[in-house]
C-alpha cells in the first residue's frame, strides 16, 4: 500500500469535471454517462461555492472523488450556509485515504452539513462524525383554493405559476430545474439519482444533519 504523503488530496475545481465524470461513470454507476456525472456536479440553483468537493490523486490519476453541493437555506427566518454530501466513490487500494476528503469538507465550519440520500456503510460513517438523523416525515396536502372548483384552475405551466410567485418561493421551482451543461462537458441529458442534487429547500427521507456547534 502507498504511503500517505503519495496520494495527493485537493478541493476539486471546475477544471476537474470531466475527468471527475468518467471515474465516476466507470467506477460507481456506468448506467449514468460519464457527462451526465459531470453536468451533475454543478447544482441547478445559484450559489456561491469554496469547491465542488474534493478529490484524491495518485501519480496524477484520480483515485477518489467525494462530491459537494453547496445552499443557502432560510431557518427560522434566518439565512444559513449549508454543504451536501455527494457520492463518494475510492478505488479499493486506496480506500484508508477515503476520510481524509470526507474530513476536509467538514473542516469547514462555517458551513452546516447534511447528507440527504446515505448509501450502502456511509450512514453508519456520518453517525461515526456526529451526524444526526432527523425525523422527515411529511404528509402531502394539496393546496386547493378555497373557491375549488368553480373560479379556478390548475396551472403545471412554470411561467404561470412563476407570475403568483416572488422572493423565496419564486426561487424554489427554479433552483430544481435543469441547467445547462458546464463548458467542460459535452452536452448531453442529466440523469436523476440518489446522489445527485435537488432544490435546497427539498424534503427528503433518511436526512442526516450535522450542525458545527463552536
């Protein structure tokens, strides 16, 4: 096994996305194209981002990507910073370095971390870090006008329902739609999965959350 001070750890950039996504592609789910995964590393809502994660390199080839989406949430009526964890995929050999890029996304502590779609051994690894689970269990209600059905009508139409919207909750719809491609990946569709990002306001199932407490 190589020694440590060989496998090189560095935040991954945009300059990384491709090759990002052909490991990813070939080494976690080749069911989902090697640009899909490198449209996939970018989120579909604005946001202000320090790195898309980190990646592990050995002798210049890359041997481990752990994956971020960064958000603002509003808590409580306040604005908050958060990071997800995305896949997290270490060849075998080298999979003693894989917590070293788990570490370094949560060394940073102005953020809040959650884990929305824990996979396989990795629920037990955030509960390990002092991840939390949270109960998100929610009940579907429609939200049927009070007049229903006479003076009403029902819109799935994104500019319609756009023009009833403003400040958050415009934002919502948007930041889940599809964005395009980054220019260091060809073009090509974007596949939904469980490591892949939503809305940062979306609900999950099985959340993990961890709050930095200073």
């Amino acid at each position: 096994m190589d020694e440590r001070g060989s496998v090189e750890l560095a935040p991954l950039g945009t300059g990384d996305f491709w090759d990002v996504g052909g490991f990813l592609h070939e080494h976690l789910n080749p069911r989902i194209s090697a640009p899909s995964w490198a449209a996939a590393i970018v989120p579909t809502w604005a946001v202000d981002s320090p790195n898309h994660g980190f990646l592990l390199r050995h002798d210049g080839r890359i041997v481990g990507v752990q994956l971020a989406f960064y958000s603002r949430r509003e808590i409580d009526g306040e604005e908050e910073d958060f990071c997800n964890l995305g896949a997290w995929c270490v060849l075998e050999p080298y999979r003693s370095h894989g917590l070293r890029m788990l570490r370094a996304l949560l060394s940073q502590r102005q953020y809040g971390f959650t884990d929305l779609s824990p996979t396989g051994n990795l629920a037990a690894i955030n509960q390990r870090l002092r991840f939390q689970s949270l109960d998100t269990t929610t009940a579907p209600v429609p939200n049927l006008p009070v007049t229903w059905p006479h003076a009403s009508r029902v819109s799935c139409d994104p500019a319609a329902v756009g023009a009833y919207l403003d400040g958050r909750r415009a934002a919502d719809p948007a930041d889940g739609r599809p964005g395009p491609p980054p220019a260091a990946a060809p073009r090509g569709p974007v596949h939904a999965g469980g490591v892949l990002p939503r809305s940062p306001n979306s609900k999950f199932d099985r959340t993990l959350l961890r709050k930095e407490v200073t």
